[in-house]
C-alpha cells in the first residue's frame, strides 16, 4: 500500500466537528512522499475508516494497553478489527466491567489478514461476528496525530507474544452479571452495534457531549472506565 494522503485542511476541520477530535490534538497533513504505512518519529497514522469504525480520541487505557501488547499502530488494523475492538469494550463498559487484556485475548485471536493488515476474529463458537466487511484498506484520508501516548508507530509484523497458543477456555458470563452464556452471546451477535455513536458518548469513549456545549476534551487526558468495573 503506498497510496497518498488526498486530506485537507477542511478534511481535518470536519474530523473535529463529525468525530469530536480534541482541539489540542495536533494533526497534520502528510507530505507528497509521506505514506500511511511511516509516519515521521514521534506521529501516528490517523485514518478516517478508524475513525469510522469507532475509534476516538483521546484513546482510552483498554485500547492503549492492547495497541501496546500487539506493537502494531491502530491504522494497521482493519475496519473491522477497529470496530470489533472498539464494540468489546463498550460491551463490557455498558455492563459495568472492563476489557482487560487477558479478557481481549482469551476472547479474540489477533492475526494478519494475509497482507500487512491487522485483524480481530473470534475464536469462540458461541460468539457470532456478524460480517461487514470494508475493504477499502487502502482508503487515502489519513492523516499524522502527535503521538501522546507512547503507542506504535510505524507497521510491524505482530509481535510472537500475540502468537501465543490458547489455554482452557473461560467463562465470561458471570463476570458480566449474565447467568446463561446464550444471552451473552445474542446480545455479541451484532458487535458492530455497541460502536453508534450514542453508546460511544455514555461510555466516555466520545467527546461529543462537550463538543455540543462549544468544548472539546484534552488529546491527552485518559479516559477512565466506570466505577464498579471487575
């Protein structure tokens, strides 16, 4: 993939008002050679399909501790992966509890596409992924965001450790307060249903409640999970 980036500077201004980017969030636009795969030192590759596909800043502790464990940057996973990562914590925030990243791993396989891209499938029987898959991987509005979070940069390989053989499955239900794993697993059936925009705002995820009032969020302030979470 070495597409160039068609962002503008109206691209970035409406980046800010449709998806709430925090108005200290430094971005900006690649330069003729600068491609998706190598942001310069010290930036991430920010792609609209992420944000899409519910990714928000500033990125909370589950996504920055996951992002951390693969060594790959959020612009090297796929649509779909996005919005599978993304729709697993705001499943586990809207019942009180927090997607660790034991949790993510015992309930996900993270593997390559086949290509540089990354990917999020399920490894569970009982837990549906309704299919919608983009493939427009190679969408060229990206931009570069300073990097505040110490998170990957530049596209890698995964790392072995994401490689790593699954143990005895584990039981979910009861840690999320579900007594039959069926029910758990209806309400999975759509994941990409917990990444609407509306249960993104009630879970912190979003800063469009300020952006109503005229305010933005800090790029750099953390987003805590809610009181209560196991």
């Amino acid at each position: 993939m070495c597409l160039r980036s068609s962002l503008t500077e109206d691209g970035i201004d409406l980046w800010r008002k449709k998806y709430g980017l925090p108005v200290d969030l430094e971005v900006r636009i690649p330069r003729a050679k600068e491609r998706v795969q190598k942001p310069p030192r010290g930036w991430l590759t920010l792609c609209e399909i992420s944000l899409r596909s519910g990714f928000r800043f500033p990125p909370c502790e589950e996504v920055i501790e996951i992002l951390r464990f693969c060594v790959v940057p959020i612009s090297q996973f796929t649509p779909v992966g996005v919005s599978r990562l993304m729709g697993l914590i705001v499943f586990f925030r809207e019942h009180g509890g927090r997607l660790t990243l034991d949790l993510f791993h015992d309930w996900c396989d993270v593997r390559t596409d086949g290509g540089e891209r990354v990917e999020v499938r399920n490894n569970k029987s009982w837990l549906e992924f309704e299919a919608r898959a983009d493939r427009r991987h190679g969408n060229t509005l990206f931009g570069y965001i300073k990097n505040s979070w110490g998170l990957p940069e530049a596209w890698d390989t995964l790392a072995d450790r994401c490689r790593r053989v699954k143990g005895k499955e584990r039981e979910f239900s009861p840690i999320l307060g579900f007594s039959d794993p069926l029910e758990q697993a209806n309400q999975l059936y759509n994941i990409f249903a917990f990444v609407e925009e509306k249960r993104l705002l009630q879970c912190g995820l979003s800063s469009g409640v300020t952006r109503q009032c005229g305010l933005y969020s800090s790029a750099t302030q953390a987003v805590d999970a809610p009181q209560g979470g196991g």
